[in-house]
C-alpha cells in the first residue's frame, strides 16, 4: 500500500503499466522535477516467495518499487516490509534524468502500443 506522500505525488502514473525500467525513469523524472533527492537502486527481493531482480527508488525513507528488472508490465507500488529487500545486493544506478516532456512521450508511446 502507498503511503499517502507517494500516493500524493503518482497519482498521475498510477494507472500505467510500464517496464521496470521505464518507471524508474520516470519515478526518478518526477521527483527530479520536484528538486526531490532520489536514488535508483537494483536490488533482489523475496516476490511471491521467490527472489527477483527489482527496480527500486530510494526517496527519503520510502523505497518505490517499479518493477522486476526483467518484465515489460509493473505498476509502481511501494515496499512496505524492507526486509524482503536484500542488503547486499543493493546497487546504485545513474539512470537517465527524463525531462517531464521525455516522460509525456515515453506514457504516449506505452499507451500507443499498449492498444495496437
């Protein structure tokens, strides 16, 4: 469940099913824009009782889950219990800071296909 803080600020990007990757960018486009310091991780964690390789940001003391690293549909969501994250194997990403306007197109283009 969201805490109201990332409900507040998602709302918009909610409804999207992006890849992993697609919502960190724009997890980390948005709170960018927002002048939030944010940090984008990989990590493993216990899913379903199985250990997946996830797309996490680290924003003050939330961690917004965006996905596995290798599916093409995640909503953002946020991680509740930290100990299903595995410390050690947390690695700091450089993703690509988005423009809100790169992050417009990238949602156009997922919605384009999503309905093709």
């Amino acid at each position: 469940m969201l805490s109201e803080s990332v409900a507040t600020i998602f709302s918009p990007y909610l409804s999207l099913n992006l890849s992993g990757f697609d919502n960190l960018k724009l997890v980390v486009a948005v709170l960018t824009e927002k002048g939030e310091e944010c940090h984008a991780l990989t990590a493993d964690m216990m899913v379903d009782e199985k250990q997946e390789s996830s797309y996490l940001v680290r924003w003050h003391k939330h961690f917004i889950y965006c996905g596995r690293t290798n599916s093409y549909g995640n909503k953002i969501d946020e991680v509740g219990d930290l100990a299903i994250i595995d410390a050690a194997s947390i690695e700091v990403l450089q993703p690509p800071v988005l423009s809100m306007q790169q992050v417009s197109f990238m949602c156009m283009e997922n919605s384009h296909f999503d309905h093709c």
